[in-house]
C-alpha cells in the first residue's frame, strides 16, 4: 500500500472540510447518531456515548481552516454538554472521556471556554463514580452494585487522558492516580500472551480478583474484535506519554504488532481480526484509530518515528483512496464501511450500525488528517 501523498491529504481534508460544513445546518446544537442509516446520520438528542465525536469534528474543522463558521458551531455545542452532565443525563457509565474530550476539552483548549472547563472537570468528577476499589478498576457500565457486570473494557484507555487531563488543571491528583492504577489493572488482564486483546474483563467482587474475559461486540471471547486491540493501541500511546511508564512501548509494539498481522491486503479490518478475507464487513473506524495511535507513538519514541509514521500513513492512503466519503455520495459521514455492533453466535451485542458510516470513524479520521497536516497539532486526548 503506498503512503498518502501531500496532495491526496489536501483533498481528502478539504472533502472532510465541506461534509462536516454542509451538516453544521442540519445537526444545529443536535448530535449525530453513532452510526448512520444508509450512510445518513439521523440528528439525536445529546445522551448517547458517541455525542462527543461531532463537536470534535468541528473543532479541528476550525483548526484546519479557522473558518469562523467551525468556531460558533463547536462553541455552541458546549452549553448541551454542560446541560447534560449538570443534569446527569445518560453519564452512568464510564464513557466520559469519549463524551468531554473532543466536545469540551477541545472547546476549553480553543478558546479558553470556562464553561467547557467545568463540565469537562464534572465529567471527571461523573468517571471518578465508577471506580471499583476492589479490583482496582473503572466498572464499565452497569449498576455500581450488579454483580454480573462487575468488570472493565479495553475501550477505557480513552477514558483516562480526561483525568490526566483534570488532574493537570486541577492540580488534584486523585484523577490521574485513579487512571495510573485503572490502567495497571488493564495491563494485567487485557492483554493475552499473543498481545491480542480480551474486550470485556470480569473481576471477582468479593475479592476483586480477575475472573475472566468475554466479548460484547467481538465475534467470540478468544477472538480480538478489531476495535478493541485499535482502542488498545492508541490507549497505550496515550497512557505512554502521561506516564512514561518504561514498560508501555513494548506493549505498544506487541498491540500494533498483533492488529498488523491480521489485515487483508488493503490494511483495514475485518471487524473481527478472527476474520482475514471474505465476505464479513470491515471496520475502516480502527484503521483510522490505529493511525491515530501511530501518530501519536511516533513523536513519543525517536528512534521509531519514521517507521510509526509510514505505517500511518499507509493505512491513511488506503482510508481516503478507498473509503472515504466523497462529493456525490449518498453519505453525510467522512468514511464508509465502519461497523458499530455485528451480531455473532458468540456475543452479547445488538446488532447496529454494520457497514455504515460511525461518528468516531469520522472524528479518528480527521484527527489522524490533522495529525498529518500538522505535526505541532495539541492533542485534546
Ligand atoms: N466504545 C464502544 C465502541 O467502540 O463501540
């Protein structure tokens, strides 16, 4: 596969440019559906996990452009967020950082937007709540006290930089100290010896010993759902540059490594990494993730810079040649052919979103165009 060129990066940003532009009208201070029905994006109230990815698709619009049109738009999605976490609407699970980092953090970062500060520091706060003392573990979803889901997913290594982040403008060192030991726990269960990855992990509540791994939306619980080792490979980055913790880049390698070993030859997913060729759909939304991952590894470890960045920009070349959303499509989203949830004889999900256009696809994706355009580009992970 050969990497993007600069001038194939121009397009697909500017294509990115004028979707995300044309929807400000139709979405207003409405979120877009996790995944789109027929390639179209029905506008939902803000009380899904994936709200987030759309304000933060508007805020590196602004960044790629600063076009003013991207500032008000982003600018005024923050009071929704606020809204939502005062009143404590759908923030009963761990997915606050998805939901405050591209919505508010972004915001904060931008513009200095005191509100977006607050509320991201309440989501915090709200992630602090799921905390499992024994088991050392942020508890996915669920009630607090049910006992059938006492566990964790590899999905929270994005959860944490939200309280890295607050604990740097906080100066409180309760978040951080939460996300170090949250994500000692995941080290030690996630990840088995192949560096292929358990989705779910269940723990023990009267002793808060590990138990057992399971898929949600994998296809079996010893299979590695793609989204999972892509959310572990840019959730290790990500841990890596908070914590430098020496033992992360080999983890880093062996992720990578495992999610690399399993593509076909165009170098994006099956949504299953059990799956190497044929007919089951793709998810294109963890090539972009990885990519952003890569990104992120590569300017955190010198001496592999070079190789971290051709490989991003390989799985990128194949993204905007082949999957990219393009002007004439039936599609209001940046990328086709993400799958949200496929049902399998072996897990526990409901089936949506397959072979659609998904809002973090379409966030990834453009962060991972921004990371490339702009190499001093201020992570808002
Ligand atoms: N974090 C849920 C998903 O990736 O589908």
């Amino acid at each position: 596969m050969q990497p993007i060129t600069s001038r194939e990066l121009d397009e697909a940003i500017s294509d990115a440019l004028s979707i995300v532009r044309s929807n400000i009208p139709i979405y207003r201070v409405f979120c877009q559906n996790h995944s789109s029905i027929g390639g179209i994006y029905p506008r939902c109230e803000n009380d899904q996990w994936t709200c987030g990815f759309w304000p933060g698709e508007l805020w590196l619009s602004w960044e790629l452009s600063h076009d003013p049109v991207f500032l008000e738009a982003g600018t005024a999605m923050v009071p929704s967020f606020a809204n939502r976490i005062e009143r404590k609407i759908c923030v009963d699970h761990h997915d606050m950082g998805f939901l405050y980092t591209p919505s508010c953090v972004s915001a904060w970062m931008m513009t200095g937007n005191e509100l977006a500060k607050q509320s991201a520091i309440a989501a915090a706060n709200q992630l602090l709540t799921r905390w499992q003392p024994k088991g050392q573990f942020l508890q996915a979803w669920g009630r607090m006290d049910a006992k059938d889901n006492y566990r964790f997913i590899i999905d929270c290594l994005l959860n944490l930089p939200l309280l890295y982040w607050a604990s740097e403008v906080t100066g409180d060192d309760r978040y951080g100290l939460v996300a170090r030991k949250h994500t000692h726990t995941c080290l030690t269960y996630s990840f088995r010896p192949d560096h292929s990855t358990y989705h779910t992990y269940f723990l023990d509540p009267r002793t808060g010993k590990g138990l057992r791994g399971e898929t949600c939306q994998g296809y079996r619980a010893d299979s590695s759902w793609a989204r999972g080792q892509a959310w572990a490979v840019y959730g290790l980055a990500l841990s890596f540059r908070y914590t430098h913790n020496p033992e992360l880049p080999a983890l880093f390698d062996g992720a990578l490594g495992y999610f690399l070993s399993r593509l076909p030859e165009d170098l994006v997913p099956y949504w299953d990494l059990i799956f190497q060729s044929g007919s089951e759909p793709r998810d294109s939304s963890s090539a972009s993730i990885v990519a952003c991952g890569l990104l992120e590894m590569a300017r955190l470890v010198e001496e592999k810079k070079e190789a971290y960045e051709e490989m991003a920009e390989k799985l990128m070349g194949s993204l905007v040649r082949s999957y990219r959303v393009r002007p004439g499509d039936t599609a209001n989203g940046l990328v086709l052919h993400g799958t949200y949830s496929k049902k399998s004889p072996y897990n526990s999900c409901t089936e949506e979103g397959v072979d659609e256009c998904v809002s973090w696809g379409d966030y990834f994706y453009l962060e991972a165009l921004t990371r490339l355009k702009k190499s001093d580009w201020r992570s808002y992970w």
